[in-house]
C-alpha cells in the first residue's frame, strides 16, 4: 500500500469525485420508470483509475470509491446495504483490474487488439457477472427484486458490463492523452468530418429511439443503422473518437428509455430495457474493437514504414561503405599493379640507364631471334664497352660515373629503332639486337652511336669528361643461339680495343 502522499490524496479525490457524480448520474439519468438501471457509471470510473495508476495505491482509491458509494447510497438504502454495495463495486472492479494487469502488463492504453480483449472478457463479462450474483443476493434481501433473484442479476450485471463497456475507453484515452501532452490537434476536413458523424448519429440516434404512435411504438429507423456509423468512426479516426460515438449512441439510447420510451412495444419493458442494453453492448464492442485493431494496424503499418527506412538507411549507408571499400580496394589493387610493375621493371631493366638487364635481354633476344627465324629475316649484334671507364670512376667518383651512363643511355637510344633490344650486360658494357639488320647496316648504326658518345659533353666541376666507345658487330647466320652471337661480337670487340679503341669493328666470317 503506497503511503498517503498528495498525489495518492488528488487521486482519491480525483476517484471519490467522480465516483459520486458518477453514482448520481446513474440514479438521476439512467434508471428507467420500471427502476431498471440501464448502465451504471461509477465502476467505469474505478477501473479507469485501476488501469491508469499503480496497484500499490489502489487501496486508497478504493476507499475513496467506497466512501463516495455511501454517499450517494445512504439516502435511499440502509446503512448495512450501502456498505454492501460499496463492497461488491470494489470487489467487481478490483478483480477486472487484476485481471487485465495480470493479462496486458503495466501499462494498459487500449492501443491493442490484446488490451481490448483483456478488458471485454475481464470486466464486463467475468467481473461484473460475479459481482451481479453478489449484488443480486441483496437486493433480494432488502425485497426490491421484483424480477427475482435472475431478474436482479441480469439488471446489475448488464448495467455495470454496459457502463464499463461504454465510459472506462473514454476515460482511459482522455487521461493517457492529458499525461503525454498529446492533445490531438485534428485539420479542418478532420474536425468537419467528426461534426458531420456527430451530426448524423443525434439525429439517426432521435429518429431512431423517437415514439412515433403513443399506442403503437416504433422506430424512424432501425437501431442497427446506427452501428455502420460506429464503423465509420473506427476506420476513419483513433480510439478516442469511436468511444465517444459509441458514448453518444448509448446516451441517446438511454435518455429514451430512462424517459419511457420503450422501442419494443410488443415485450415488456424490462425486456425492452434487456434487448436494448444487449444492442449497445453490440454497438460499443464492434465499434471500439474495430477502433483498436485499426490503431494496431496503423502502428504496425508505422512500423513497417520506420523499419522500411531504416533499412532503406542501412542499405544506403551499406553501399556507401561498400563503395569506399571498393574504391579502396581499387585503390589498393592499383597501387599494387604498380609496385608490382616497379618490381618488374627492377627485376628486368637497368635501374640506371633504362636498358634491359641481362638476364632479361637474353630471354627477349632468344624471343626475337625465334620470330626473325621463321620470318627468314636477318639480324645482327652489336656489343659496346666504353673505353678507360674505370680511371673515370676513379677520378671523378661512382656518382659522376653513373650520371656518363645516364647520358650515354640518352644518346644511344636515340639511334634506335622501337624494334632493337638494348642492355646493359656489364658495368659499362652494353648490346643491341638490331632487327632485319645486315653486319654492314649494323655497323653503320655503331658508328651513329661511337660518334654520339664521343660527342658528349659532360660538365663536372666546371670541367668536361669526354668518353668513348668500342663496338663489336656480328651478323645472326639464321639458326645459331644468342649466346654464340653475343661471342661473335665481343671477339669483334676485343679487335677493336686492340686496335687502339673508340672504333667500330665488325666479325671477320671465315672463308
């Protein structure tokens, strides 16, 4: 039991308040000439408070609903009755309470199709059944059963189920909005359309219930007109709205039979009352269960669309990262075809000059002497050493070494053709493979070249080195291997470095 704190205190008085206007109302305005109450109030009060507010103070609203009870019954009931009715009223809506909990959880909205059934099979239905067959047994008692003791349940239990049914959705929704701060804010077509439905369910709800013949009573319409406009309600606005409609074709349904107008002329006016509360419990059912499950549907159609584009979301955010990886990756893979195309290059060319390294110019002359073989095109050899290279190196230093070969590696590619092969087979010896080259057009190119690299003028410290060159030349005979070929020049060579260097000798072919 939660201790009395001014919250607990505005609730009991909110409770005991309303529990009393709403006893009066049922006394005044709900009980019909034959002394049948057509819906009883107060408990949909209670239960409200039951649903909206935590167990551990119910006791207190119970007391507060308990005390408000004796008020409005001392006048006409005795005391022992009054307490006894008290009594039952909290029992009836204690147990739906528990009930509904124990089914929906803590906090209960009438948002779901789950919550509503809760409430239909726990109060109006269970509780207020068994509270009847209590209610029953006094009022039997007291001697004011005139239908006996089924007769008195009935009445008590289709009152209470009715007033549950019709006024704790209302109450419900009303305070959940007033705690949220979710005051709905409707457009214009919305507020038009909601008055026009208000509109016509009064005046099908007058023309309906109205007396038309003092001696023959009959309806303008038939009460089952009314309920297509409950549907109406349900599919077109929130829970909120479908229990007021029902509220209004249940109040105007009430106020014709508490004034005696029985639409049944043909039954007693008990039954009349009977049939008539059964047709509004119909009524309130389909149309607020109907509202739930729309508003169920609308939420997980809500959902759906949030979920939707979240993965929507996701997806973009996916591909994006997909993308980056992608680009990434092409990145990476780009990086790696070049490092993989340095890594070729150092492996197969002479970092220094750009000409094929050995090993590399040998695979790509045997490739190139195969092709010229079956071509039957000739081919010759040409292999150059720069003369006195060493004392170059010695006197100027490695680093002013390699900047000769850099630029000797300019000169001679200049007189190349993009078909001749280049290396550099040594530290300063180098051979070309001339394609559909003869020994005499060879020669003619070394002198090209010879004349080229002694012709260079090579600054150093404000002084010039001047290098030059001696080349061997051998014509392919059409069948023998590189390596013999490459023998043939450098024999060329040696002649020409023993015959005094910087100078063009070609293979003296045997006879």
């Amino acid at each position: 039991m939660a201790p009395l704190s001014l919250v607990v205190i505005q609730r009991m008085a909110i409770v005991g308040g309303g529990y009393f206007l709403g006893a009066w109302f049922g006394v005044n305005y709900t009980i019909t000439p034959g002394g049948i109450a057509v819906l009883w109030p107060p408990n949909a009060m209670l239960l409200a408070a039951f649903l909206l507010w935590p167990p551990r103070q119910w006791p207190w609203l119970a007391l507060a609903a308990l005390a408000a009870e004796l008020v409005a019954d001392i006048p006409a009931f005795p005391l022992w009755a009054a307490i006894s009715f008290g009594l039952i009223n909290v029992f009836e809506v204690t147990l739906a309470g528990l009930l509904i909990r124990h089914l929906c959880g803590e906090r209960f909205t009438f948002g779901r199709l789950h919550e509503g059934r809760a409430f239909l099979l726990s109060g109006p239905l269970l509780a207020s059944a068994l509270a009847a067959a209590l209610g029953a047994t006094i009022y039997v008692i007291l001697g004011r059963a005139d239908g006996g003791y089924v007769g008195a349940w009935r009445t008590w239990w289709f009152g209470d189920a009715l007033g549950l049914l019709v006024l704790t959705p209302v109450l419900v929704t009303a305070t959940r909005w007033f705690e949220q701060n979710r005051w709905p804010r409707p457009s214009l077509r919305q507020l038009m359309e909601f008055l026009a439905l208000a509109g016509l369910v009064t005046a099908m709800g007058v023309l309906t219930f109205i007396q038309n013949d003092p001696g023959a009573l009959q309806f303008y319409f038939a009460p089952i007109l009314l309920l297509p406009l409950g549907l109406w309600a349900a599919l077109r606005f929130k829970v909120h709205v479908a229990a007021l409609i029902a509220a209004l074709i249940s109040l105007l349904a009430v106020s014709h039979l508490v004034a005696g107008i029985y639409p049944y002329p043909q039954v007693s006016s008990g039954q009349a009352v009977w049939l008539t509360q059964e047709y509004l419990g119909i009524v309130v059912v389909v149309t607020v269960g109907l509202a739930i499950l729309m508003h169920e549907l609308r939420e997980q159609r809500e959902q759906l669309l949030v979920q939707e584009l979240d993965l929507h979301a996701s997806n973009v955010r996916l591909e994006a990262v997909v993308d980056e990886r992608t680009n990434e990756l092409k990145r990476t893979n780009e990086k790696l075809h070049k490092a993989n195309q340095r890594l070729k290059a150092l492996a197969t060319t002479d970092f220094l000059t750009g000409f094929s390294n050995r090993r590399h110019f040998e695979e790509l002359g045997q490739r190139q002497l195969k092709r010229v073989a079956a071509a039957s095109e000739s081919a010759s050899l040409i292999t150059f050493d720069l003369d006195r290279f060493k004392q170059v190196n010695d006197r100027y230093g490695h680093s002013m070494g390699d900047e000769v070969l850099r630029q000797l590696s300019n000169s001679v590619n200049n007189e190349l053709r993009p078909s001749d092969l280049c290396g550099r087979s040594g530290g300063e010896e180098f051979v070309i493979l001339l394609m559909q080259a003869d020994s005499n057009q060879a020669c003619q190119v070394a002198e090209r070249i010879r004349l080229g690299i002694e012709a260079l003028n090579i600054e150093h410290q404000s002084q010039v080195i001047r290098v030059t060159a001696s080349f061997g030349v051998a014509e392919w005979n059409g069948h023998e291997a590189l390596d013999t070929l490459m023998q043939k020049a450098d024999r060329a060579l040696y002649r020409a470095k023993r015959l005094g260097r910087n100078r063009v000798e070609a293979e003296q072919r045997e006879r």
